[in-house]
C-alpha cells in the first residue's frame, strides 16, 4: 500500500466542525450502531463484526452490527449519511465509496460533505488467478496470450464496478490487452463458475481467493500490492511481473455522519487504532492477508479524495456507463 502522509496535501473529507448537536457529557453512554451496507457473510461484514467485538470491550458499551445491503452499497450509506450526528452511527465503507460517485448519474448523498473520515482499518490484496487448465503461469504469459487471442478470454467479477473488477480494468488498460468481463450476482457465484472452469481470469480479494489457490483450484500468478503479502510470499506483485506502479487493494474504513463534533471523532479514532492494532484483531486480519492501517482521519479523508479521481479516470477508460 502507498504511504498515506503526502496524502494529506490533498485534505480532508468532511470533517467535522461546527455541530448544531449539543456534545453529551461523557461519550459514549448508550449503544453504538455500525451500518454495513452490504449483505452478511462478505469481507466487510467479517471486518465490522471482527472490529466490534474488540470495540465494544474498549468502550464498554455494545456494538451493533447492522446490515443493510442494496444497490451497490447505496441504501446503508443514505441511512448513515440520515442519521443524527452524534457519534452513535457509524458506517463500515469499501471502495465503494469512491467509486460509486461515477458508477451512478445520481446518488442521494454527496460522499465528501454528508461524511466524516474516521480511519482507514485495513487493506487487502486482490489476487489475480487464472483457471489450471489455463496454460500460464505468470503475468507475462497471461498478457502474451490475451494479445494473440483478444477477446477470447474471459474474466470474473462479483459486479460491474467492485473493487477486483476495476482493479482488473486498469490492469488491462496498462497492458493493452482485452479480457471479456462476465458479471456476476456477488463473488460466490462468481468464484463457483471460475471453479467449474467456466471463466479463466479472476481478481479477487485475497479472503476469497486464497483458499481456493491452497486447494489448487485456482492458479495465483500476482497479488495487487506493491508489496508481497506474507500470507503468499512466493506469489510475486504484479508491478514485479512487469507493469509498473501496479498497487491496488482491497479496503475497509469506518466513517460517521457529516456534522459530528470533532471530539468524538477523536475519541471514536482512537477507540479504533487501540482496537486495530490488538493482537486479536491483528492477528485475525493477518491470517486472511490483511494489512492493519489505522489511519487517522485526515489521512482517511485524502485516501477517498484521491480514489474518487482515481476511479473516475478508469470507469471512463473503461467505457463503463453510469447507472
């Protein structure tokens, strides 16, 4: 993952000031709820609940995991960006908080001012797998056959616009090549018909992936970090496999409504990197190839910012037309 401190220069997301809410005495006094906008059972719902149990013993009040999955991510997000700013609600986020604000004409929220950066929690490597009977086994060879039959391969995704199907598009806009996309309804589906063969190519999050890589059920030829991932050493990037600059991943953040007082936001934060940085967090996020972040708010907000532009130029290099 690329240092977070230049990214500072290019400031923050929504960060809290003035609130026209009077600040409680003591915080927290009653339960916290954090929203996940997506369904149970996926990475972000495995992160918010990893996170909440060790949060709630700091605290010393309950957390609530609360899914509310539909439209891309949309529906939980309008709920949290709707809620009292009180630091009572917060919002598990993806990538898709950047990426949403070109993948849709319209949104009923605006991602930087009715949300509040509270820390980047940890990112994930994508894996880019081929199929076995699929006769390479590194980036170059997969490249060299994509350019002698363009258009012949396909690849999997779990939607039109996730994180691993972007992530895949640039890598093919940095290399030339053309891979066909077939969606799917969500990474199961999709990594079920990867396994059957029905698809060749995959980037997917290493949770899902990896697994599958220890079964021989898929063939890992490259991991999306600029670094290696200690869960996979041996897997080399794909910027070492010869497209330079290649550093994508998988991430997850907690942000709260537009408008909380900058003192909660402090004391949410530092509830979390206490939180983060537990050897049973750590370790737990670790054991699936996830990097512990913990970023500050500042740094959070910078991250967004400039995955918002960053995404932006894909979708449109892509050809991706806005639902």
């Amino acid at each position: 993952m690329k240092p977070l401190g230049p990214l500072l220069a290019l400031g923050a997301l929504a960060l809290p000031g003035v609130s026209a809410f009077a600040q409680p005495a003591a915080y927290p006094v009653k339960p916290i709820r954090i929203i996940v906008p997506l369904a149970p059972g996926g990475p972000s719902d495995i992160m918010a609940r990893t996170l909440a149990q060790k949060l709630s013993e700091g605290i010393g009040q309950p957390i609530v995991v609360e899914n509310r999955p539909g439209a891309s991510g949309i529906i939980g997000t309008e709920i949290a960006t709707k809620s009292a700013p009180d630091g009572y609600t917060l919002l598990l986020v993806s990538n898709a908080i950047s990426i949403n604000v070109s993948l849709f004409r319209s949104l009923p929220y605006d991602a930087l001012r009715d949300l509040a950066a509270v820390s980047l929690l940890a990112a994930t490597p994508y894996v880019l797998g081929v199929h076995p009977s699929l006769p390479v086994r590194s980036v170059k060879q997969l490249v060299a056959l994509a350019r002698a039959r363009p258009g012949e391969l396909n690849h999997a995704s779990g939607g039109s616009g996730t994180g691993p199907h972007l992530a895949m598009e640039l890598l093919m806009q940095k290399t030339g090549i053309k891979v066909v996309h077939v969606v799917y309804r969500g990474g199961g589906p999709a990594m079920i018909d990867f396994i059957a063969g029905h698809t060749q190519v995959y980037m997917a999050n290493m949770v899902a992936a990896f697994p599958q890589v220890k079964a021989g059920k898929m063939r890992a030829l490259a991991v999306s970090t600029a670094l290696r991932s200690p869960v996979a050493p041996d897997v080399p990037t794909i910027a070492e496999a010869g497209v330079p600059d290649f550093d994508e991943q998988g991430q997850h953040g907690i942000v709260a409504p537009a408008g909380v007082p900058k003192e909660i936001i402090g004391k949410v934060h530092g509830y979390i990197v206490k939180a983060m940085h537990s050897p049973e967090v750590r370790n737990r996020l670790q054991a699936d190839g996830s990097e512990v972040v913990a970023s500050t708010p500042e740094e959070y907000a910078a991250v967004i910012r400039r995955d918002i532009e960053k995404w932006r130029a894909v979708i449109q290099s892509a050809g991706i037309t806005p639902q």
